[in-house]
C-alpha cells in the first residue's frame, strides 16, 4: 500500500493542510458548487474532533453565504507532477500530486496555493490574491445547492474507513 512516506515530498505539506493541519496553504476548490457548499456549511468541534453542519437560514448568525475569488497569476507547470508556480504563488493540484488513496482532496477538486515569498520568519499576509468575495442569500444558496447526497458531509468530508490515506493518518 501507499503511506504518507511514499507520498512525494511535494504535496505532504498541503496535504496535511487539506485534513485539517494548520499549514502556511489555504484551500480553494476548482468548482463553484463546492465552494458555495462551504460558504453553507460551518465546522463545529467538539474536544479534537468537528463535523460540519448545514447552516439554517432561520438561526445562522448571518443570513448570507460567501465565495471569495482569488486570482494568483498564470500558473506554470513545473517538472513535478500537479505543482505549478506564478510570479508570486504556488499551486498544488492534489488530485495530481498524490495517489487517490487520499479521497478528501479528489472529492472536493481540491487545490491549494501559497504565497510565493514565504519564509519562517513571516507570517504571509494573502489579501492581495483576493479579487472579490460573493454575498448570497443563505436560504438561496442552500436552495441552489439542493439535497443530492454527492453534497453530503459524508462525500466531500469522507471518514477514515472510506478514505485510506485519512485511516493512514
């Protein structure tokens, strides 16, 4: 089988990002459908553990969900597979640069940047990737998104029986 060892050294820094590590990567999603689900979804934790819960309209402590868009620059692949760099970013596609054991970032379309500059000594400050941020009415968005089950906590956020490499973890 394939452990985090196997994993090229690339992507374990993001990947650890991607199960909930904090890391210096931020999350962004290909696919506008995942990001709305988490403009609509809020992770609530108990102790070590969380889960996340769909927002109700009539409680939320805001009625709107947000899409913030990023821009980063033109992506250029490098010579290892799924990483590619900008003039001021990195990218990481991690349904390219790691085996599909890890299910959680293949079923949320999951890339990952970091600021292009960043070193220990300084906490990277990435406002100046943001373009914009989208305000939608909660109670629309949810509509939007409908109840399909590949919408579920339990697709995009697969538990450890369901997704090896999280179990390898």
């Amino acid at each position: 089988g394939v452990a985090l060892a196997d994993v090229r050294r690339h992507p374990v820094e993001p990947l650890l990002q991607h199960y909930g590590v904090k890391t210096r990567w931020i999350d962004l999603v290909e696919y506008v459908w995942v990001a709305l689900w988490f403009g609509c979804h809020e992770l609530q934790t108990r102790g070590r553990y969380g889960h996340h819960s769909r927002r109700n309209p009539e409680t939320a402590e805001s009625p709107w969900a947000y899409v913030t868009l990023v821009e980063i620059g033109s992506p250029q692949a490098t010579a290892v597979a799924g990483v590619s760099r900008t003039d001021r970013a990195r990218l990481i596609d991690l349904r390219t640069a790691t085996p599909s054991i890890y299910v959680r970032p293949h079923a949320q379309h999951a890339l990952l940047f970091a600021a292009g500059d960043w070193s220990p000594a300084k906490d990277p400050d990435l406002s100046e990737f943001e373009m914009g941020t989208i305000r939608i009415p909660l109670r629309e968005a949810l509509s939007w998104l409908g109840s399909g089950v590949s919408l579920t906590p339990y697709v995009l956020f697969p538990p450890a029986d369901r997704d090896e490499g999280f179990r390898r973890f």
